[in-house]
C-alpha cells in the first residue's frame, strides 16, 4: 500500500532555500548592526578602491557576482522555477493549445511590464532622495541588503507581487522569477562607482536573458504547455510555508 510522504518531510530544494535564507538573513543581520552602530564604516567602505585595501564589502561584491554569474552559466543543482528556461528541463503537453499560450503570454507581460513600472517608481523615490543628499550610499547599501533577504522571504513565505499582480500558482510558475538580481541591485544603479555598476549592469544581463529565453520559448514558461512545471511534477515544494499562512 502507498503512503504519501510526510509534510514535515523538506525536499532538497526547500532545505537549500531554508540554508540561504538563513545565510541572508545573517549577512542583512550584520550590516544592519553596522549600519546602526558605525554607519560612518559602511561609507568608507562604500568609497574605498582596492588600492586602499580590501573590505569585507569587496567580499560581498564577489559573492555576489558569482551568484549571477550562476544563473548566466548554467548548473547541475537548480530550482524548477529557475531551470524552466532551459530545455532538457522542458516536457512538453500533448497537443496543448497555441491560442490559450498566446494569452497566457499577453497576460503575462502585461502584468510583467506593470511589476517593472512600480519597481522602478519606486526605486525612483531612494534616487531622488540620493541625488538630493537626503540619505547616502550606506542608505542604498542597507536597501539592497535588505532586498538581498526579500528574495527568498518572497520565495518562501510570501511574495507581494506573485499575490497582488502576476497571480501565478507558485514560484516554479513565476514568469519573473529570475528578475530577482535585477531588483536586488536596482539601487546600486544610484553609486557612481565601479563596484555598484558593475553589480547592476550584470544584474541587468541576467534579466536580458531571461527575457530572450522567454521570448523564444515561452512555451517552458507555462503549466499548460510544459508538463515540468506542473503541481503533480514538482519536486521543489517550495510552495509549502506559503500554503501554512
């Protein structure tokens, strides 16, 4: 006789999103520490050049690029929401309905280019305050960190944009999934430096390409056309501390 698993049983992918939060949450934890104790530190930091020595935020920075730079160059262990987009990945629904595709794609860039609308406006707001001198890199710094945490708090527990605009099922069905780096150093665009722009513009890479994969094959990118991503196909599970809210 069959059992159905345990749900206290975590797939992989949870335990991996579990650990990373926990690691974000710690790397947002320290900063804000800094940030309220030595907020003069974090401006230094911000402002030194690898002459003057490196710093724990040049640390940070190469973290970071190497995490974009996996999801430009594919690997092995990947989540079913970010692995849609490739190929071998795709399973594809026998005889599923090109027209129904087609209005899942205008519904969802519709609601994709809305996203991209208030995540700029509002992001507009910190560079105004910025140019006006109202708050400083430290300030945008603190914001990109905490959007750093946001990402997988939106993954895991609760994601404003999939419930309010995108509407889809889950994460492994979210059309932006991978706009994820992109508004995480939208505010490093406002630092005229090398280490803030060079975050941002490979952020922006990230996101051109997922978009080209998108446009080419949106047909991955849909439960009614690619069996993967389908609820009975999905090892990931990640869904689960949304559903317990």
């Amino acid at each position: 006789m069959k059992t159905n698993k345990s749900p206290l049983v975590k797939t992989l992918m949870q335990r991996h999103y579990l650990i990373n939060f926990c690691f974000r949450l710690s790397i947002f934890l320290l900063i804000l520490l800094i940030y309220l104790i030595r907020k003069d530190i974090l401006v230094d930091m911000m402002t030194r050049k690898f002459t003057f020595g490196i710093t724990p935020l040049h640390v940070l920075w190469l973290g970071f690029m190497i995490m974009m730079i996996g999801h430009i160059r594919p690997k092995e262990i990947i989540s079913m929401a970010w692995g849609k987009s490739q190929e071998k990945n795709f399973h594809e629904v026998p005889n599923y309905s090109a027209l129904n595709l087609l209005k899942f794609v205008q519904d969802q860039n519709y609601k994709a280019w809305l996203v991209l609308l208030i995540w700029l406006c509002f992001n507009a707001i910190f560079g105004f305050l910025y140019v006006m001198e109202l708050i400083d890199s430290a300030d945008l710094l603190m914001l990109t960190v905490f959007y750093f945490l946001s990402d997988y708090i939106c993954i895991l527990f609760f994601c404003p944009f999939q419930t309010y605009i995108m509407k889809n099922r889950c994460c492994v069905n979210c059309r932006i999934f991978d706009w994820g780096h992109f508004m995480m150093f939208t505010p490093m665009l406002f630092i005229r430096n090398f280490f803030s722009w060079s975050l941002f513009f490979t952020s922006l890479i990230v996101l051109i390409r997922w978009e080209l994969i998108y446009a080419k094959y949106p047909e991955r990118f849909w439960f009614g056309s690619n069996k993967t991503i389908q609820c009975a196909n999905c090892k990931d599970k990640t869904c689960r501390y949304k559903r317990l809210n």
